[in-house]
C-alpha cells in the first residue's frame, strides 16, 4: 500500500456510530504523525489534524 497522501485517502471500516478503523502501515514503530480522515476521497474532516504514532492503535471520532 502507498504511504499516506493528502491527497487520497485509505481504507477504513466504520465500527460502530461515527468510530473508524483504519491500518496504516509503513510507519516506523513510535514514529508520530498527522492525518485527517477523509470520506471517499471526497469530504475532509473538520478540526484540527489527528496524530497518530506507529506501531499503535488510535481510535478516532471525526466530524465533517
């Protein structure tokens, strides 16, 4: 899989009401940084960016 883009998006699976899951690989293990979650390569999420650290699991609830 390509790394992460701001300009397209990745794969996610909605597990519950406004919760997303989504793997992100290629990150080294401890490793932070920044995404926003984005519908269909369509709809930005609102807010400030999210930060993410490799190796480790994050959930999230955006707002758009």
């Amino acid at each position: 899989m390509p790394p992460l883009s701001w300009h397209s998006g990745r794969p996610c699976a909605n597990r519950a009401a406004g919760l997303w899951e989504c793997t992100v690989t290629g990150i080294p293990d401890g490793r932070r940084f920044e995404y926003k979650v984005l519908v269909n390569d369509d709809i930005w999420s609102t807010g400030p960016n999210h930060v993410g650290v490799g190796g480790r699991t994050r959930h999230v609830r955006p707002v758009f």
